[in-house]
C-alpha cells in the first residue's frame, strides 16, 4: 500500500488505479469508498480510463462520495471518448433515464 501510494503521489496514474482498487474491494486492507473516489478521481485525471469508469459507477451511485448523476455522466463521456465500450453504454443508459424522466415530468405537468 504504501508503495502504491508513494508512487500515485509521484504521478504514476496505474499505481493511483490500483491503489483505488485496493481500498475500493476491501479484500487486502478495510474498505474506504471515500478514500478509493479520491484515488480513482487522481488516477481518471491523468487519463487512466478504468480509473475514470470506476469514479463514474461511484459517483453515479453516491458510493464513497455524493451522488452525483451530472459528473457521472460526464466521466462516462470522457471514457467512452478513449474508447471504452463500457462507458459508453453506461452513458447511453444515464441519457435513456434522462430522456424518461423528462418526458415523465412533461406528463405529469400536463395533467395539473
């Protein structure tokens, strides 16, 4: 762990990545949701893409740190935008409940 963190510190995205990891299973240490966000969110800053779909579930389900479906979406664009598959779908599936929601909130205004 410490190694893990001194090279993060350093700038090493990886080490960052999985250090999150790490704190985020709980397997090797006790679990930190909050501390894991704060690692992923180092790691997704410096382009680690899995660091990046990682902090996007977290945020999207206020695991660790606020919910936050907003910056969820945007973390999912930026990862979708390297390429993975994942956020993209993840992105497509935040955009589809937007769309509900909005059109749920058409109706209901509509029937006052």
């Amino acid at each position: 762990m410490e190694w893990f963190e001194r090279a993060s510190l350093a700038g090493d995205d990886a080490a960052a990545f999985n250090l999150a990891v790490i704190l985020d299973e709980g397997k090797l240490v006790p679990e930190d949701n909050a501390k894991a966000a704060r690692f992923y969110r180092l790691a997704a800053d410096r382009g680690n893409v899995d660091a990046m779909v990682n902090l996007g579930l977290m945020l999207e389900n206020g695991e660790g740190i606020a919910k936050d479906i907003p910056a969820a979406r945007n973390i999912f664009r930026k990862a979708a935008n390297e390429g993975d598959v994942f956020a993209g779908q993840k992105l497509a599936e935040l955009s589809a409940g937007d769309a509900l929601e909005t059109a749920m909130l058409g109706k209901m205004s509509r029937i006052k």
